[in-house]
C-alpha cells in the first residue's frame, strides 16, 4: 500500500470528491482524517471506512475550526503528511445579480478556506521539512461559464494561492498541487448540470 502510515486530512469528505479520496487513501494504507463541516455525512463516511478513517468536524470558514482541527490530529498522531484542501461549494450567477453575500459566501470556503487550512498546517509541515498539500481546483479554473460567477474568479484564484504560497516553500521537502477537478456525479454535481439548459426532453440525469 502507497500510503501505508501516512497521516492525511481531506477537507469537504463527507461526500462527493472528497469522500472518494477519502476512500483512496484508506485503501493505500493512510489513516484518513474526514475533515467535514457536516456531522451527519461526516460520521457516516468515516464509519463506512472503518478504523482507518477519523472524523474531526471541520469549518474551513472558521479560522478557530480550522486552527483546532489541525492541532486535534497533530495531538492524536504526531504529525501530518498531506492535506488534501477538497471543500468547495457551487455559487453561480450572473456578475451583476451576485449578492455581497453570495460572493462572500463563495470566497469564504472556495478560496479562504484553502488558506486557513494551508496555515494551520504549514508551520509544522516547514519544521519537518516534508509534506504534501493537494488543492481542488476545477475546470473553471481555466474557464469562464457564463452564469457561473463568482465561483471562477475563487477558482483561478486558488492556483493563484497554490503557486504564490509555494515559491516561499519551495526549498523545503514539500510539495504543492493543484487539480482541476472536472464534473463529479454527486447530488452536487448533478445539481450544476440542471443549472444549465438543456436540449428539450432531456435532463441531467441523461449525461
């Protein structure tokens, strides 16, 4: 197994993405912290992984929750090799119909959040001297959708946070990553293709 004891913590886990990296890593052997917001999906993805996996309730939102998640596992198993930033939320409109609430709303989990969880964990990562970060970009990362707005200006925004953040790390056993994650066939998922129109007589359900 790949990952057999390494300790790794997935953000947004409790279903969709997050949840099937969190499965990966179980099966390669690391112990898989469900880094969730939710407790219900929370507790049930990490119950159906088993004793590999832990649940700590996370809100990337919150520097206090995400500062005390970091301090929680680094208290349980000494260490932390890889953060995997997965929460994200869908925040679509038109540019001038966008709220300040709806903008912050995105920014706060797309964007900031990323951020908050990068600097609970890096300090203990640099006195280590290794490490690993995974941020979940998208597609819109490098495209623009009409009626997506804001969720793209997040998301080209993250690779900004992942290369910015980086060339301070980068002579220290560390490695940053960011993946642009396409569609997922999740509630989420499926929910964005409805947003969109569709050819007549069809839905999402058809893709």
């Amino acid at each position: 197994m790949r990952l057999n004891g390494k300790i790794a913590i997935i953000t947004g886990a409790g279903r969709g993405i997050g949840a099937a990296i969190a499965e990966a890593f179980v099966r390669e052997g690391a112990a898989t912290v469900i880094a969730e917001r939710d407790n219900a999906t929370g507790k049930a993805t990490a119950e159906r992984l088993g004793e590999n996996a832990l649940f700590v309730q996370t809100d990337v939102t919150d520097r206090a929750s995400a500062d005390a998640a970091i301090a929680m596992v680094r208290e349980r198993f000494g260490r932390i090799d890889v953060l995997v930033n997965n929460a994200g939320i869908n925040v679509f409109h038109e540019p001038l119909q966008t709220s300040d609430a709806e903008w912050q709303r995105c920014m706060a989990v797309d964007l900031e959040g990323v951020w908050r969880m990068c600097r609970a964990v890096l300090p203990a990562m640099l006195e280590r001297n290794a490490g690993s970060i995974v941020n979940i970009a998208s597609s819109h990362s490098s495209t623009i959708i009409p009626g997506t707005f804001p969720y793209p200006v997040a998301k080209h925004g993250l690779l900004g946070l992942t290369w910015a953040s980086g060339i301070r790390i980068c002579g220290a056993q560390y490695s940053g990553e960011c993946h642009r994650a396409g569609l997922y066939r999740d509630r989420a998922g499926i929910g964005l293709l409805e947003h969109f129109p569709r050819p007549r007589g069809r839905t999402a359900a058809h893709l």
